[in-house]
C-alpha cells in the first residue's frame, strides 16, 4: 500500500513483515538482527521492528543500560533499527508530549516516530543501549556461521535420503521431527 488511506489500521508505507523459526538457536536469532542492522546502514529509508516470542529481545540484552520507565508492558513498538542504529520512542512525561507520542504505540504510530528520528530516548541512555547491542553483535557474521555448522553422517532409507538430496530445504523439518520426538514417538 502506498500509505494515503489516513485511518489508524491503514499501513503507513510499504513494508515486508516474515518470520523465521529458530529453535533452540538463539545465535541465528541474533544473526537475522545483525543483517537487519546491516540493512538500515546501507538503505537509509528502511526501519525495522524486530521482535520475538519473549518481545523486544534486543531490549532483553540492553536490559543494564535501560531507563527505568521502559518494560516489558510499555515496549512494544517503541524500538527500531534506523540508519544502522536503534531507535527507542519515550514514553510521555507530560500532557503536552502525549499529543505527539501516545502512552500505548500502535505499529503505525511506532514506525512514523522512528523515522521521524526527532522522537527518541536521550542520546547518552541510546548510546548505552547501542554498545550494549554491538557487544553483542561485536562477532557477527563469522561467529555464528562458525560456530554454528554441523555436519552428521546419518545413515537412513536410499528413497528418504534420494528426497532430501532432491529437497534439501525438508532438512531442517526432518531434524525438528526427529529432536522432537517424545517416547510414544519413539516407540512407533
């Protein structure tokens, strides 16, 4: 959508949204934000929401530099990934900010805040919360690449391993199927 329908459920600009599953492999997780990163540092236009069953997960791991007034209950779509940096819209401290900056985002209000760039936390609490996330990105990409690679030799049924060979993407599912099986599973 092009962003004129001017209702709040309207999308404000074009935007993709995906979803990944990562399993037990945070590092993955933290290797789709790193590149994510990485985007908005080369496309100066793009901002990026990024969350996770446990929400702001980049938060999770700024939770030392934090300002108090920000939690799990107030967080949602109030930090982006802009320019290669992240963005934390405030919350209102007084009735006057709240005409711009409402107490509870919606997506939309969220990502016009954030590219608007004039509404965000003070520079030295963003500053923290940036080195806290860059030491944790500090490795990345060689890091979870590296560590990160498996190899397995599986013996298995010459027609499963000929449909893997042909499909290799079913190999992720064939291993979630497998390592998640339960002892009834197993016994069948």
């Amino acid at each position: 959508t092009d962003g004129s329908d001017d209702s709040d459920t309207a999308p404000l600009c074009w935007h993709l949204r995906g979803s990944t599953m990562f399993g037990d492999c945070l590092e993955d997780e933290w290797l789709i934000a790193w590149l994510l990163l990485q985007l908005t540092k080369r496309r100066k236009d793009l901002t990026v929401h990024v969350s996770d069953g446990d929400g702001q997960f980049l938060l999770i791991e700024a939770a030392d530099a934090l300002p108090e007034w920000l939690n799990p209950e107030n967080a949602d779509f109030r930090v982006y990934l802009r320019k290669g940096r992240t963005v934390v819209i405030p919350i209102p401290t007084n009735p006057s900010q709240a005409v711009d900056i409402p107490v509870k985002l919606d997506p939309n209000t969220g990502l016009r805040l954030a590219q608007q760039e004039r509404h965000s936390i003070a520079q030295q609490q963003l500053n923290a919360i940036q080195r806290a996330l860059d030491r944790r990105m500090a490795d990345y990409p060689e890091k979870p690449l590296k560590n990160n690679s498996h190899a397995f030799n599986v013996l298995m049924p010459s027609r499963a391993a000929e449909a893997l060979r042909r499909t290799p993407w079913l190999v992720g599912a064939a291993m979630r199927a497998f390592c998640g099986r339960d002892p009834l599973d197993v016994r069948a």
